[in-house]
C-alpha cells in the first residue's frame, strides 16, 4: 500500500477543525482519507466541509443525516427531515447533492484486514449485506439481536463490544469523549461538534490526530 490511509470520525458541519486536522496531517498525493459519514448538519457550514472534502478527493461514506437528506429530498415527506436538515437542505448546492448521491455504505482494505463504516455493523451476519437503515445506525443490539439506539436501550451492549472481527472495522456515529479502541475495532466521533474533538485514525501506522473543538455549537 502506498502511502496513508486516513479516517476522519464525523465532522458535522466543523469546517474550521476540519482545515486544522487537513493542516495537521498534511496529506500527500499518495495518502487515501475516508471521512465516516455525518459531514453535514449541526454544525457552522456543511457547505464548507464539502468543499474541503472535495479539495483532497476524499471517499466519503454513507451516514445517518446523508441518508436522511436524500429521503427527504427524493420523497418530499417531513418524516424524515429534523429541524438541522431543513437549514442544511436549504444551503446544499448541486455539487454538494452529486456528493451525497456518490456517497457508499462502506470501504474495505484488504491489504490491512479493516472496513470503514458509519455506525456499525450487526454481529453474527455478514457486513457486506447489512442494509442501509443498520450500518449507518447501529448504535447497540437488543436482547432478541435488533440493532438500536443508545438513547433507546441504555442498557444495551454496544455492537462493536459484541464484534470478534475479522475485519477490523473503523466506524463513528456514536459520540464519545475519547477514542474506543477494542481489539477489533475503533470508535473515533469524538463528539466534535459538541465541544470535543475531530479526530483522524491514521493506517498503517495506527496513529490517532486530533484536534479541538473551538466551541459546543450542538447542545
């Protein structure tokens, strides 16, 4: 593999810690960065996040508020706008909506044994089928195998807990104040649009880069 892999955890709007993470890690022409999803909504100026995202021909993924956006926008039904989306879904440019639209569920390394992903992935079945409405959502599984939400199932496990790999997945969605590094997998939304960080997993080296929120612009 020539030069990096680097995964970006949720930007959510942030666009002035993403330039300062791009800044920090100095991307070659030779380095690949992947950015997990949610680079839009909540935070400051979507708009410019993709521009950014676009700047350094970054893959970006599938997340919750993408999938959400395209919904609304393909079907016109409120259900599946929230307050943010309507402010995001005013701004987006054409460009912006091709970007989306080009936006996969996953990215898979072979050479490294490692998939990047949203949210997760359920335990026991094969991630490559998993659908949609699971990868970009999962945040912990039910008794009964179902894949929910923390808020939903506080005393849930957490998927990734339950994750005996291979593959070793790299994913976000879920906020934490700090990386949750397992043996097979690496949590990095490090809850940077509520105040905590942006946080970049950096292969093959495995070296997490960080850098501070400016300020909570999300409750």
């Amino acid at each position: 593999m020539n030069g990096r892999l680097i995964a970006i955890g949720d930007i959510h709007g942030c666009h002035l810690e993403f330039a300062e993470l791009l800044d920090r890690i100095g991307p070659t022409k030779d380095d690949r960065i992947v950015i997990l999803g949610d680079l839009v909504n909540r935070g400051p100026d979507s708009c410019r996040v993709l521009d950014l995202a676009r700047g350094v021909k970054a893959v970006a993924l599938m997340g919750n508020h993408e999938l959400r956006l395209l919904k609304y926008r393909r079907t016109g039904d409120l259900k599946y706008a929230k307050e943010h989306d309507l402010d995001t879904f005013g701004k987006l440019r054409p460009q912006d909506w091709a970007y989306l639209e080009a936006m996969t569920l996953t990215f898979e390394e072979k050479e490294l044994n490692t998939v990047f992903v949203h949210g997760g992935f359920l335990p026991g079945e094969p991630w490559q089928r998993q659908q949609a409405e699971v990868v970009t959502r999962i945040q912990v599984v039910s008794r009964d195998g179902r894949p929910g939400k923390r808020s939903a199932m506080p005393d849930a496990p957490l998927w990734a807990d339950l994750w005996g790999g291979p593959p070793f997945v790299v994913y976000g969605h879920t906020p934490r104040p700090e990386v949750y590094k397992l043996k097979w997998s690496a949590g990095i939304d490090t809850a940077c649009v509520m105040g905590g960080y942006l946080t970049a997993y950096i292969l093959p080296e495995r070296n997490f880069i960080q850098v501070k929120a400016r300020r909570a612009y999300y409750p």
